[in-house]
C-alpha cells in the first residue's frame, strides 16, 4: 500500500509539472522573437512527463483477466 500511496504522490507531482509546462510554453510562444531551441526542449521535456505520467497510472489500475 505504501509504494501505491508513493505512486499517487509522484502521480500528481507529474501532472502539476506537465500542466506548468503547458503554461511555460504558452507565455514562450506570446514573445517574439521566439525561442525555438527552449521550445523544442520544454516540448521534449512535457513528452517525458506524459510517458511517465501514462507508466504511473498504468501501474495504478488493477490488472484485468481477459
């Protein structure tokens, strides 16, 4: 029960930095000039955190027999 609690707690903490970087990339792209080397990476970064995030709440769900 502790390592689900644990997975939970890294769950949100994902999701909050995934949503930060929404909002990151959001205010880059209303300042020209652009910087499109710290966009491709912030982009790169929200990319890992989705595939983290999708890992985490895949451990999450209980396993189903077909």
């Amino acid at each position: 029960m502790e390592d689900e609690e644990e997975l939970r707690e890294k769950l949100i903490e994902l999701k909050r930095e995934h949503q930060d970087m929404d909002d990151i990339i959001d205010r880059l792209m209303q300042h020209q000039p652009v910087d499109f080397l710290q966009l491709q990476r912030l982009k790169k970064r929200k990319l890992v955190l989705r595939d983290m995030i999708q890992k985490i709440e895949s451990n999450l769900l209980p396993d189903i027999i077909a």
